[in-house]
C-alpha cells in the first residue's frame, strides 16, 4: 500500500501547540503522527510540509527504511527541529502500516506483554506556589490513583541557587513527602538549569527523601558533566528528552551519565528510533520511561511501546489538559490502578477530528520553565482527557 497525500495541522494546546501529521494512503486510510518545540512548532511544521512530499509514492510498509532514508537525505542526520518533524511522520507511517494490516499498533512493536502500563503523574500541581499547596495537591492527586509523581520545584532559578532557595525547594519536597506517604513514588524535575555544583548540591539534599530519580539536572548534551554529577550523589539520575537520536542515547549510556532513559517519541525520530533505544535500554539493563507530556497521539504510541516492552519501568502522564483535547480525539484511555488501560483497536487507535482542530490553531506560546510560571501550564477549564472508575471521579474533578 503506497503512501498517497501528507499534510499538518498545527493545534493550540495552551502552553505549546500539537503538530499532527496526517499521511494518506491509496485506500484512504489515515495515519496520525505528532510533534511540537515549544517555541518554534511553525519550522516542525514547515519540516513536515517539505519531506512529506518526499514520501508520496513510497510503501507504507517501510518504515524503519523511510526514516534510515529521511535522515540521510538531510545531511545534518539529526538536531531538534529535523528530527522533531520525522518523529511526526515516523509515527504516522507505523499508524496507518497497523491500520492497514488491522492490529493495535503494539502488535508491530513485538506483542502485548502487558495489560496496562505505569504511569506517573504531572501536572497535578497546578497553581501550586507554596511547599503546603504542593502538598495538599499531590494529596489530591495520590487520591485519584497515581502511585507516582513529578514535580519542578526550583521556581525561575538558573544555573545557581543560594542556600535560601535551596532550602525552599527542599522544603516542598518535605512537605510533599510527608503528604503522601513512603509509598508513593517521587521524580523531581530541573529541566537542566544547574551548574555541576549546584546540581551536586542539590542532589545531596534530595537523597533523604528516597526520589525515584532528579530529572535533567544539567543542560543536555554534556554526558560527561551528568556523569560527574551522578558519582557524586546518592540519588538516581534521569536524562534523554532532549536526544533527538539513537546515538545521543547512547552518548549518554557510555559516559555513565544515566539510571534512567527518558526519550520522548516527538523528538528521538519516532517509533523506528524508540525501537532503536529500547534495544539499548534492555542490553545495558537500564529502566525506560518515556517522556510524554505532549498530546494524545504521542501519548497513545509511548503507551502502545509501553504495552509491547517490559522494560519501560513509568510512562509520563500529564494530569488533565485542554478540554478541546477530547473534543478532537476518543483516545480510549482509562486510569485504573495506577496505570493507563487502552482499548484494542487497529493501529494507534484514535482518529482526529479535523473540522473541530481548526478551531483551534496555532498560537505563540513563551516558555515557562525558567520564568517561576510553570505551574500555570494548564488553564482554568482543564479536565482529565482519560476514564476513571467512579470511585475516582471526584478525586479527579479536584485535581
């Protein structure tokens, strides 16, 4: 089955925009892919528009060698806007390959190892700004069944912090921690803002309060640096967002710089490179937890990759989102358990609304993370985009 037409559409989702590819085959049938930068998803989406035409014509059953061919025709191979927009359309391929065969899109990724997936939470926290409204949030949140939860508490710090602030954001994770109890398990985010000594520092701080990993605690790209840092403190270190290939991976894996994998499918290369990476992850033994914060698209294929390989220890859920997000998708989620249930149906499992998405375009979006506003990143009117059990619905409706 040749690919016949591809296009984009770009949809607002208030603190970034989705940028979904669409490849058309002969037969008519659809497969969705999706990417975003913040900041720059205007050039994710241009990138798109112009290799996307590249693919008319090829078989949809060629996946990993489109990708291996999209790569090397570009001559630069990688980088975060190139490889953001073959994401996109990677996983757009895998989606209609499946639909085409009639499979859940996990089938193609090796089988159903398991019925649900992990996840933890982010997003819960927000309008938070003081350690004791972090606290009662992830409360909150721990009551509607996530076992585990994520959180940036360093405000607009960069590079340095003083005691005082180190000392404020070691109080909310006490405050959380004693919220939730011993059972639940923490990741605290930096979003690569420190320098070496300060992410030591930092680290040895965290190490009472038994976190499940510190998140990108130096800028990325400096795996040697990471790996300085992680001999250095007693907690586990998680990095790989911001790899836009196998190889990054692998930088990171050779310089001892990691105790946990988080590529992210919107900009590793798409399924074929996530392929690529839980290769490595399972030779070298390493827990896998994507990161996915992104929308429902990326969400369904880290879950699907999630399904087919054991070895992805936690997949990252935002919370709630955009009320739009299910007027444009039935994702067929469910949180139960402490995990995310999806329904099997062919391929990745959802089909986009268009005529609803256009009514919301794209929109410039500021980055947060540095700002002290991150805990805005969801507006007044979120709600959760997934099913729970009844028990669990007034939890979530306080989230």
């Amino acid at each position: 089955m040749k690919i016949k037409d591809v296009s984009c559409i770009t949809v607002d989702s208030f603190r970034t925009n989705w940028v979904f590819a669409v490849v058309t085959l002969e037969d008519g049938t659809r497969g969705l892919g999706e990417s975003t930068l913040i900041g720059t998803e205007p050039a994710v989406a241009a990138m798109i528009d112009l290799w996307g035409q590249r693919l008319i014509g090829q078989s949809v059953m060629d996946a990993c060698p489109i990708q291996a061919r999209i790569q090397r025709e570009s001559y630069w191979l990688t980088g975060p806007v190139m490889s953001a927009a073959i994401s996109a359309l990677d996983t757009a391929i895998w989606d209609a390959k499946a639909r085409v065969l009639g499979v859940p899109l996990y089938v193609l990724l090796g089988g159903k190892a398991r019925p649900s997936v992990p996840v933890y939470a982010n997003g819960w926290f927000i309008g938070a700004k003081t350690p004791a409204e972090f606290a009662e949030k992830a409360r909150r949140v721990v009551d509607q069944g996530f076992r585990a939860i994520k959180w940036d508490p360093f405000g607009s710090n960069f590079r340095s912090m003083d005691r005082e602030a180190i000392n404020r954001a070691i109080e909310c994770v006490a405050e959380v921690r004693n919220a939730v109890g011993r059972n639940v398990d923490l990741m605290i985010e930096a979003h690569g803002r420190f320098d070496l000594n300060t992410g030591i520092e930092v680290g040895r701080a965290l190490e009472e309060f038994s976190i499940s990993w510190l998140e990108e605690p130096l800028p990325p790209g400096r795996p040697f640096e990471l790996a300085d840092l992680r001999r250095a403190v007693n907690v586990p270190i998680a990095a790989g967002e911001r790899c836009f290939s196998r190889f990054d991976v692998m930088n990171l894996v050779r310089a001892g710089a990691v105790d946990v994998l988080q590529p992210d499918v919107a900009h590793i290369g798409g399924l074929t490179e996530m392929v690529h990476v839980n290769g490595i992850a399972e030779s070298c033994s390493l827990p896998y937890s994507p990161h996915n914060p992104n929308g429902p698209v990326c969400n369904l294929a880290s879950i699907h990759a999630g399904l087919a390989w054991e070895g992805v220890s936690w997949l990252e859920t935002m919370v709630t989102d955009v009320p739009w997000r299910r007027q444009i998708v039935d994702e067929g989620c469910r949180l139960e358990d402490g995990a995310l249930w999806i329904e099997d149906r062919p391929g990745l499992g959802l089909d986009l609304d268009f005529e609803i998405a256009r009514k919301y375009p794209y929109k410039q979006h500021q980055l947060r993370h540095y700002s002290g506003k991150l805990t805005n990143i969801r507006p007044p009117d979120a709600v959760a985009w997934y099913d729970v059990p009844a028990d669990a619905s007034l939890a979530a409706a306080q989230v």
